[in-house]
C-alpha cells in the first residue's frame, strides 16, 4: 500500500508515519514545505518531497501511484488547499482520501461546550465547512475526521459519531487520531464517504478540562 502524507510534518502525522511503519508494510511518500523538519527513520519506506499543496503541478506528482492520501492540513487557506488536493486525486485517478477537519462545521456540538467552541474557533467554521462541503461533494472514497480539541496524552482512546449525531466529547488525544487515521488506511471497506465526529469517551463538558 502505497500512502501520501500531505502535511507531514504536523504532530498527527508524526505519529501517524510512526504507527504506519510499526504496525503496517506501507510505503510512505511525506509531503511538507520544508524537508529537513523530518528525520527519516525507515529510508527504504519513507520517500520525502518538499512542495506546498498550494503547488497544483507538485501536488499532482506526488500523486502518482499512491492508493490512499492522508491529508493532515490547516490553516486560514483550508479552501484553496482542499480543491488543490481533490483536484489532484482526481486527475491522478486516486480515490481514497482520510482528511482532518474540526468539530461543528454541521453546528451538531450541542449546549455551553458548542458555544464555547464557536467562540474559540470564530470565523474560521466558515472554511472548515466549505472544505467539508468540497470533499463531500466530490466522488472520493473519503472519511472526514472532524477533531474535538487536541490532546498529547500516550493513549488510544476514542469513540466516533455520525454525521447528524451530537457531538459531545471535548478533548481526543493526538495518538487517538493517529490510531483511526491507520486503521482507515488498512481497511478498504470501512470509513468509506463518512463524516465522523471523533472524541475521548466520557469527556462531556461545558468545554475542555486543560481549559
């Protein structure tokens, strides 16, 4: 299985290249601005292109051959990026794609804590949703992780919600996130044209405890 990191040197992703070389025989392509952020542990799985999503004709090349694009992206140009990277899969004929997103694009976070999330993220929630709304409508075997607030606590701990269901969890840690991202990788029929909440079980709260 051949896999495409775009953003490769995010907190997720690290610990996403991590468990893909520990518990997968995938070959992994890290796609990020600047290369020598990343120290390559497995050079016979781990190829390195420097280039931004930004780039159309780069981001195609690192396309080719790849069966699954992770795209662990951000940032206040989310809209430009997320057409730059469907674009590119569809031109390259790659189908399978898990993209991070935040939680409430949907407005499904309910009570104080959705609230207080609104304020915390502010006018952002407007590109987070037209990301969502672009990958939704294209026709990519896509999974959408819509993240409650980021943790780095050493543990796999998780419970996901459907689109159209309440998001109550506050906090997920990295690891978690992580864990779902190589499981989505690995398993061809699950995940497939989902938006999923994801959260640490029994988290519910009027806004995250480390707040």
């Amino acid at each position: 299985m051949n896999v495409l990191i775009l953003g490769a040197n995010g907190q997720v992703a690290r610990l996403a290249t991590d468990l893909f070389l520990k518990e997968t025989d995938a070959q992994l392509t890290l796609y990020l601005r600047k290369s020598k952020r990343l120290k390559i542990v497995e050079p016979s799985r781990e190829r390195v292109i420097e280039g931004d999503v930004n780039d159309p004709v780069k981001l195609k090349e690192a396309m080719v051959g790849q069966d699954v694009v992770y795209a662990n992206l951000g940032g206040s140009d989310i809209v430009e990026k997320t057409e730059n990277v469907v674009k590119a899969m569809k031109a390259a004929g790659v189908k399978r794609g898990i993209f991070i997103n935040i939680l409430g694009i949907y407005d499904e976070v309910p009570g104080k804590f959705g609230e207080w999330n609104k304020r915390m993220v502010g006018s952002g929630m407007d590109s987070w949703c037209k990301s969502a709304s672009i990958i939704e409508n294209s026709d990519l075997e896509y999974t959408i992780l819509r993240c409650t607030w980021f943790t780095n606590k050493e543990e796999i701990a998780y419970e996901l919600t459907e689109k159209g269901e309440p998001l109550v969890g506050t906090e997920i840690s990295r690891k978690s996130i992580a864990a779902v991202v190589v499981k989505l990788a690995e398993t061809t029929d699950w995940g497939i044209r989902q938006s999923w909440g994801i959260s640490k079980p029994n988290t519910k709260g009027d806004k995250p405890a480390f707040y």
